[in-house]
C-alpha cells in the first residue's frame, strides 16, 4: 500500500465541516457602546461580524452575524488618543492632506469613528467589505432595527 493510500484511508472518517452560504442563519445583536473601550468594542464586534464565535466558521464564507451598536457617541477613547490620533484624509490634489483628531471626530461624528476602528479589523477582501455591511452604527440610544428583533449582547471588558 503506497502512502497516498493510507493517507485517503486515515482521511475518510475526519472530514472538516465547510459551511456554505445558504445553510448560515444570521442573528442581530445589538451592542451598547457606552463606557466601553473603542479598540475592545471594535475587536469584539469584529469578531461577531467575521462569524468566528459559530462553531460552524469558515474563512471563505460569511458565517457572520448582524451587529447593531448603540451609544457610540460615549465611547472611550483611553490615554490621550483624543487629542493625539489622527484621522487623515487625502482629496488626490497637490495639498489635498487633511487631518483631524480624533476627539473633533467624536464630537461630529462618533458613528464613523466606531465603523473605521471595526473595518480596519475586517478582511481586507469583497468578503470583508461584505461582512461590514451587516454593521450598522447609531450615536444615540435609539435604533430602527425593532423589526428584526435583535438580542442583547453584553460585552466583558
């Protein structure tokens, strides 16, 4: 017997499970941002959002759910990122830079500032974009979601 055939014999019964994407059941979570770290909030909805907390995860699938967070104008920001992050952006013109810190962006718009720090922990990939599309970002504590019935989630710091 040559090693291809005991490699096929031993392999049989030990078949990895691949999901595909007509068997995922997507859930809605909702995620209450207040006095939460950004870098945890955004590690933790990540991870939701990629699917790795299933059982049935698969790289090249999205196993993921839907994230709802809520109060992502009162998230923390820790040490002294608000006046020392910087959020830079570019026209594509000779002096087109544009800078700004991240304490400006809290104040004008904390929901983007939630959605950058989850889609820079996203896969760089049509399927990363894909997965951040079932993110949705509110500043205050109202949503328009009730219709799906979404789930609390809590998140341990």
């Amino acid at each position: 017997m040559c090693k291809e055939e005991q490699f096929n014999m031993t392999m049989d019964n030990k078949d990895t499970y691949m999901a595909k994407a007509d068997d995922v059941e997507r859930q809605w979570w909702v995620v209450d941002a207040a006095g939460l770290p950004l870098g945890r909030l955004a590690a933790r909805v990540a991870h939701i959002l990629r699917g790795k907390h299933k059982p049935i995860f698969t790289p090249h699938v999205d196993t993921g759910d839907y994230v709802i967070v809520v109060n992502a104008s009162e998230v923390v920001l820790t040490g002294r990122k608000a006046e020392q992050k910087k959020d830079y952006r570019y026209s594509g013109y000779p002096g087109g830079m544009r800078e700004t810190s991240y304490g400006e962006l809290m104040e004008d718009k904390p929901e983007y500032v939630v959605e950058k720090a989850v889609k820079g922990m996203l896969p760089k990939t049509k399927l990363g974009r894909k997965m951040a599309k079932k993110l949705k970002v509110y500043a205050g504590p109202e949503h328009r979601h009730q219709a799906q019935q979404p789930e609390e989630m809590e998140i341990e710091i």
